[in-house]
C-alpha cells in the first residue's frame, strides 16, 4: 500500500482555474520564460495591470529589467487573456520549480512546436549572461515560427496574435474596450441627453449595445447612490451628487432637458428625494 508521503510526492495539478491569471502565469512560467529563467525567478502577484516577478538576485532583476519588452511579450503571447501591462521586479526567495502536467490542446502552438522538437532540455548556462542570451534567442525563436504559422502583429503593442477578428491582441482588444466604456460613461454623466446617435460619433467603434450596457450599469449605479441619500435626509448632498440624480432622470428618460416637466422628475425620484434635491416647492 502507497504511504501518504510517497502519494503527495507524485501529485501534481492537472490545471488551473481559468479565472486565477496568477495561477496560470506560475503553472506555465517554464515554458513562458524558459527554464533557466524560470529557475531563479517566479511570477509573486499581480497588481491591477502589473506582474511582480522574484528573482534570485539583484543582478537577475538588473538584466531581465532590460528585457521587459521581450518577457512582456512572451507573456501576452502565452497567456492572451491576461491583461497585464508592465512588470516590476524584486530580490527574494525563488522556490524550486514545481512540475504542472500539460493541459490537453487540439493543436499545437508555434512555441510548442519548437520546444518539442528538442530530444532533451539544453545544458544549463553556464553564466547569467549566457541564460539570458539563451532567453532572447528562444524568444525571437518563438516570433519566427509564429510569423511562418501566420500570426499577426498587435497594431497596439507590437505582440504577435491568432486573433483572426481584428487586428488587436485579445489584451489590447480588452483595454481598448474599457477605454471606450470609460468615454461613454464620462459622456453619459456630462451630457446624457445625447443618446446613442449623439454619442456614437464622438466614440469609435462603439455599438449600440455595448452603449446600452454602459447606460443600464450606470443607471444602476445612480440608483444605488441616490437610494443611500435617501436614506440619510438631513445630509447635504454634494454637488456631484446633484449632478448625479439630474443626470439619472435625463439618462432615464432620455429626452432633452427642455421637455422634463416637474411631475416627471418626482415620479422618477420619488417624493422624499425630490423634496432633498429640490425641495418641496414645485414651482
């Protein structure tokens, strides 16, 4: 009968949940950065847009700090639903590398490819320099036989990309989709008479139902915060919060300023509301 030692010894994880970036970057850092690189650094945490990588020594963070761009991108094209940006470096404990089985894919990637055809894993470098090189060279490696399988250049940031619907990365396509849902909401709170046929040209690309997912989460949002005022009467409410509740009964509405009457305001914001914001003189 196997002992428990013996057992946990010969487990490793079959896959990592699709949801933890952090997860999936540390399963796959081997084949990311290669594994001499991978022996003396380990992806730490992600912080909003930036991976923080450990290394061994002051003298690894020195030269993969030069290297950014190129590990950058070998992690965007190894990981495309990652949205991480920049990378920041620090000395401190660098663990053993630990063995993750292969997930199952129907085909091969180009990087894939040309680390199968390799009968053995290459001797050790014998310097920092030397893995370094070792690095740069397998990372061009690895562009090369993705511009012969046909992979295309991000036009945002240069990575090279299977994105056959545009002519973004999948990261990039993501960013540029929250800049453009950041627009329509900064123009949705200044000026939410506007509407979808006066936004549209002002933001391109945009769709009318990417625009009305930016406005049914807004008006939640407005919601939530005009309920807390509610709540607290005998607060003032600030001014962007009166900002607020006019541009939620435009956005609501969506008719023009000039064609709100007094009723149509109190039925929407309700008496208590009303009487905060306006007081309880129609007129």
């Amino acid at each position: 009968m196997q002992t428990l030692a013996s057992a946990l010894r010969a487990w490793s994880p079959r896959e990592v949940h699709p949801g933890d970036a952090l997860g999936t970057l540390q399963a796959q850092w081997p084949q990311i950065v290669g594994e001499e690189v991978a022996a003396n650094t380990r992806p730490a945490e992600i912080t909003r847009d930036a991976l923080v990588i450990v290394t061994r020594s002051s003298a690894w963070s020195q030269q993969l700090t030069f290297l950014s761009e190129r590990v950058l991108r070998a992690i965007q094209e190894r990981t495309a639903d990652c949205a991480i940006r920049t990378l920041r470096f620090r000395v401190g404990r660098v663990q053993p590398a630990r063995t993750f089985a292969p997930a199952r894919r129907r085909t091969a990637s180009p990087r894939a490819e040309s680390r199968s055809s390799a009968a053995a894993p290459a001797d050790p470098a014998p310097t920092l320099e030397a893995a370094i090189e070792r690095f740069r060279v397998d990372v061009a490696g690895t562009q090369r036989a993705q511009a012969a399988a046909g992979w295309k250049l991000c036009a945002r940031c240069g990575a090279r990309t299977q994105n056959a619907a545009g002519s973004l990365c999948v990261p990039c396509e993501n960013a540029q989709a929250q800049e453009r849902e950041r627009h329509v909401a900064r123009l949705l709170f200044e000026a939410p008479w506007l509407g979808y046929e006066g936004i549209a040209p002002l933001v391109p690309g945009l769709r009318r139902h990417a625009y009305e997912a930016v406005r049914l989460a807004l008006l939640r949002r407005w919601k939530d915060t005009l309920e807390r005022i509610r709540r607290e009467p005998r607060r003032r409410p600030s001014t962007r919060e009166r900002s607020i509740a006019s541009s939620y009964v435009l956005l609501k509405t969506e008719l023009d300023p000039d064609k709100i009457a007094p009723v149509v305001v109190r039925n929407l914001l309700g008496d208590e509301l009303h009487d905060i914001f306006y007081g309880s003189d129609d007129s």
